[in-house]
C-alpha cells in the first residue's frame, strides 16, 4: 500500500485510554523526506500527560506501522489546562529515519547512530 494513502485522519478524535483523548489536528505527507508529518492535539484533564512512548505507540497503532518508525519530535502541555500538543513523524523505513533524524532524537530513542 502507498504510504501516502494512510492519510484521512485529520481533523478525526481518538480515545488514547485513561480519559486521554486524541485529535488530529493536521496531518501531510512529505514527498520529499517520504515521511507523514503530524501535528495532535491531547485532552487529558484527569490525567498527566501522555509519554513519547504511549504516543508513540498509539500513532503506530493507528497507521499500522512499527512502533520504531515513529518518532515524537516534542510534546509541549499547556499551561492551566489539561491538554497538549505534540509533533509527530511516521517514516516508512528505519534506514531513512536514521539518515534524517539528528543524533539526540536517535538517542533519545536508544538508537545508535
């Protein structure tokens, strides 16, 4: 299946669990990087909020990809609120993310660069 054909969730709200939801606030491919490039939207008033790895793997989940090609570029909560924002990438192979990624991020990850 064509990558860019796992689109047409934006603007589309999830349930993550624990009270979390999730909403798609802008989703596009990246012909050039050959990457999906996502921007979230997190309600999560009676909880924390949510780590790059429970992101991680609900982005995963819901394009069916391996949770090791996705990688949550920044998480930022906002203040007085139960909610966050979140920047997203979803690659199609670990050698190409590994090839754009900067080092920290792969650290970040436990990847050896």
């Amino acid at each position: 299946m064509a990558f860019e054909l796992k689109l047409g969730n934006q603007g589309k709200s999830f349930s993550m669990g624990e009270g979390v939801t999730v909403t798609i606030v802008k989703e596009w491919y990246n012909k050039l990087i050959d990457r999906l490039e996502l921007d979230l939207h997190f309600d999560h008033i009676t909880t924390g909020t949510p780590s790059r790895t429970q992101v991680r793997d609900f982005v995963a989940k819901l394009y069916g990809v391996d949770p090791k090609l996705v990688v949550v570029k920044k998480i930022l909560g906002e203040y007085g609120r139960g909610a966050s924002r979140a920047h997203v990438h979803v690659y199609r192979s670990f050698d190409r993310l590994k090839l754009i990624e900067p080092k920290y991020i792969l650290k970040r990850m436990g990847i050896e660069a």
